[in-house]
C-alpha cells in the first residue's frame, strides 16, 4: 500500500498590513465602497487577502482577563463604528512592491478624490511578520 502524506494547502502569507480606524456610522455606505474598491486594487497586484470588518461584539468578556477594548483604545463616540481591516501578502517585500503600485494606481485615479469617510487621525496602521499561521 502507498501511503502518501495527507498536506492540505494553507495560505502560506508570512506579512500582514493591519488597520484599526473609526468609521462614522452614516458614511458606512460610503466607507464599504471605497473599501471594496481597494480591495479590487490590492488583490490586482498582487495581495493575497483583503479583508474589511465591523466591529460586532466590542466588549467580550475574557474571563476577567483585564483587556483593553477596542472603543475605549480609539475612544469611540456616539454613532461611530469600528472596524478592523487587514491584508496580507507573501512578505515585507512582496507588500512593498504592491503597496507601491497600488499607490501609484490611487495617485492617478483619486488625485481630487473626495475626503476619506473616517478619521484619519485615528486610524491605527502597522505592519505584522506572520508567527503562527
């Protein structure tokens, strides 16, 4: 009998771009398509997810585990939503030869774009080497 190794293929990212920013509840619509948008433009050169999510439930209970929540880290305010985005790719590298094209691509398409539908100055963006996958 012929035993082969069972492998299943796993998405095999090594780097992640992590974003955590406020959106204002009724630029939602607006938000959702923008980020739709880039998500059309990340995965065109090249990244392997993009992913958008709304906070949901933004105050678990850890077990009495003393943790800092989400609202209370970005002080979030009456009709302000939550979200965490992230996008992943094969490496730094990788996320910096497509980060720059995709930037390249933004400057030429949005050069008089409308202003961003959240708060900049309280978005949270960095970049994560992949530990545990």
């Amino acid at each position: 009998m012929n035993m082969k190794k069972n492998r299943t293929k796993t998405n095999s990212a090594k780097y992640v771009d992590g974003f955590v920013l406020v959106v204002p509840k009724k630029k939602v619509a607006a938000y959702r398509k923008m980020a739709q948008e880039g998500s059309r433009i990340w995965k065109k050169y090249g990244a392997l997810e993009y992913k958008e999510c709304v906070g949901d439930d933004l105050s678990p209970n850890m077990g009495g585990m003393p943790a800092l929540t989400f609202p209370k880290m970005i002080k979030l305010k009456k009709g302000e939503t939550v979200w965490f985005s992230f996008v992943t790719y094969k490496s730094r590298a990788h996320r910096d030869q497509v980060n720059k094209k995709v930037m390249a691509e933004m400057d030429k398409k949005y050069k008089d774009a409308p202003p961003m539908p959240f708060d900049m100055k309280r978005m949270a963006y960095g970049g994560f080497k992949v530990i545990v996958d």
